[in-house]
C-alpha cells in the first residue's frame, strides 16, 4: 500500500509540471521478464509461511498516449505467480518422521491490467503507473519432494479445487524509456501486483498473491501528434 501512495504522489506532482509529452498516439508493444512471487497465506488448520519464489511474466502491451504528459496502458499477460516451502519435516500418521523435503505451488494466470501512466522528461522519459488488474487462473502444480533415508519422491498435483479461478488487485511500478529512432522505444520497469481478493475458497484459509515484476519492453509507436512547444 505505501508503494501504491508513493506513486500516486508522484503523478500529483507531475499535473503540475509542464512538461513536453510523448507524441505518438498510441503505442504497441512486448514486455517480459523475471518476478519475484509469494501467496500471503493466513489459516486456522495451517501455521506456516511461505517463501517467495522466482518464476516469470510476458506479453502484450498497448498504451493510448494523451497530447500532456498522461497515458492509459492495458494488455494481457501470461504471469506465473506461487511460493515455496523448505527445509520441511514429513511425518507419518503416528507422528513419526519419515523424511525431509520441499513443497513448491506455481499458479499460471492470464493478468489485464488496467493502468493511468505519467511520463517526466523529453527523450529519456522516466514514469510511474498504477491502476487495477485482473487476473484468471490457468492452471496449477504443486510439487512435493520427500527424501527418505531410503530415496526421493516427488509427487505433483494439478487440482484446482479449493481455488478461485479469479483474482482481483492493484498494480503499480516506475520505469524508464528511451527512444530507439523514430517508431520504437525501449523501457524497463519494477511493477508490483498486490491482490485483494482472497483466492481460496475455504473459510479456514485466506490466500492472497504478491507479485513483482521486471518488465523488459519494446514498443512500436503508430499516429502522431504535431509537436508542440
């Protein structure tokens, strides 16, 4: 939340600023990237806290450039989102331990965000972006690791009960692009997604995802504005 409120300043700030905007009407585009992603889980049947793991996102961009220095970005994402567990100990039903291993949980979503971008800066522009995504669940694979003194086994599960299909929550992050010529620009972003909607279906549990990503794009500039000084 302090991340979303930092932003919004600085897009306060920026409508009192003139400053020169982008010229091209509307932008089409690629980005992707690397993110960094946990579930915040609170249960009543389950004490534990997951830790974050490394997984990735890409896909397309379109963004509608005003004649100041405001945009509109939307698009849609493949977004792999999820959470790992280490160092676990395994017991049997007596309470006997029979091993040690690890449970990773990766969750894959279609994501659209929906974002109002402000732009600083004539060439090299540096912006910050924030607005509402959704996003709906593909799939999922849970992946259990037990090593015994004997071998290890893994196990995997794709069930998608006790989920919801649908997450709802808010995105914002701050970047750079610079201009490549005439029709292309280069940018690279931090943007965070914060869900607000508990995606488990159990009363017992709540599961909400967080999600970071770096975003590598490339866009192609189409329509342009006359310039004005």
């Amino acid at each position: 939340m302090k991340t979303i409120l930092i932003i919004l300043s600085f897009i306060s700030i920026g409508s009192m600023t003139s400053l020169r905007a982008q010229n091209s009407m509307f932008d089409l585009g690629l980005e992707g990237g690397p993110n960094l992603s946990t579930v915040l889980i609170n249960s009543t049947l389950f004490n534990f806290d997951p830790e974050p793991a490394i997984f990735g996102s890409g896909g397309f961009i379109f963004q509608y450039n005003c004649k100041n220095f405001l945009s509109f970005k939307t698009g849609v994402s493949y977004q792999r989102k999820g959470f790992q567990l280490k160092d676990i100990l395994f017991t049997d039903a007596n309470g006997n331990q029979i091993g040690t291993g690890e449970i990773s949980s990766r969750l894959d979503y279609l994501t659209f965000p929906i974002l109002v971008k402000a732009s600083f800066g004539k060439k090299v522009q540096f912006f910050v972006n924030a607005g509402p995504y959704a996003g709906f669940l593909l799939a999922k694979t849970d992946r259990t690791t037990l090593n015994t003194s004997e071998s290890e086994q893994v196990f995997k599960d794709h069930s998608l009960n006790g989920l919801n299909r649908w997450d709802f929550g808010i995105a914002g992050g701050i970047g750079i692009a610079i201009p490549i010529r005439t029709y292309w620009v280069i940018s690279a972003e931090v943007r965070n997604y914060s869900g607000i909607l508990d995606i488990a279906t159990s009363s017992n549990t709540q599961w909400r995802t967080n999600t970071t990503d770096l975003r590598i794009g490339v866009a192609y500039k189409l329509g342009f504005y006359k310039d004005e000084e």
